[in-house]
C-alpha cells in the first residue's frame, strides 16, 4: 500500500461494544437549539442497526424555551431506519442525518433549549 501513513494509523478501528436490540440512542440538533431525539435499535446486523424515533416526554421550563427531554421507552414515534454504525471510543455512533449524530444515551434527562 502506497501511503505516508503507518499501516498501523490506516487500520480500521473495530468495534468493542457493539449495538445490541434495545439499546437507546441519543442526538441533538438546531440552529440556536438543541433539540433531542431519541431511537431505540430494533435489529443489529454486521455493520448496520435497525432504529426507530422514540417520543420523547418534554418537561417545559418557565417561558417554554427550555426544557428536559427523555425517551417514552415503549412509545414508537417513526418509521424503521437502517444505518450504519461506526466505532466511537469503547462504544459506536450513528450517523442519522447531516446535523444530527446519534450516541448511546446516558439514561439521564437532556437539557434542551430553543431560542429562535
């Protein structure tokens, strides 16, 4: 291979803790927001999971420009999604769209925000 980078720095990082059918999934996104979306992944193959969009239970602030979001586990909010997966430290994101990137979520409440 003709490159000025080891083999070892072309290596292809694997995966350590794989997706697993179950596992949440967390992304933020705006433009002067942020704004949380959930999903849950519904079948894991080699290189791609299965996900759906979770409805997300909003706990509003005074003036209704901040809130807390966390995911209504077992309240389907759209359709089926493949994508890929890709290793990220010890763990693996999804890329969903452009602006948003999905990670395992933490199990704790997200702080959101909107100030358009």
């Amino acid at each position: 291979m003709n490159s000025i980078l080891s083999s070892a720095s072309v290596a292809i990082q694997a995966v350590i803790n794989k997706p697993v059918v179950g596992d949440i999934l967390c992304g933020s996104y705006g433009y002067e927001a942020s704004i949380a979306r959930f999903y849950k992944v519904l079948k894991v193959t080699n290189a791609s999971v299965v996900i759906a969009q979770l409805d997300a239970n909003n706990v509003y602030k005074q003036g209704g420009m901040d809130w807390t979001s966390t995911p209504i586990l077992d309240s389907v909010a759209g359709d089926e999604l493949t994508k890929r997966f890709k290793p990220c430290g010890d763990s693996y994101f999804v890329k969903l769209s452009s602006y948003c990137t999905l990670y395992k979520w933490s199990g704790k409440s997200v702080e959101c925000y909107n100030h358009h």
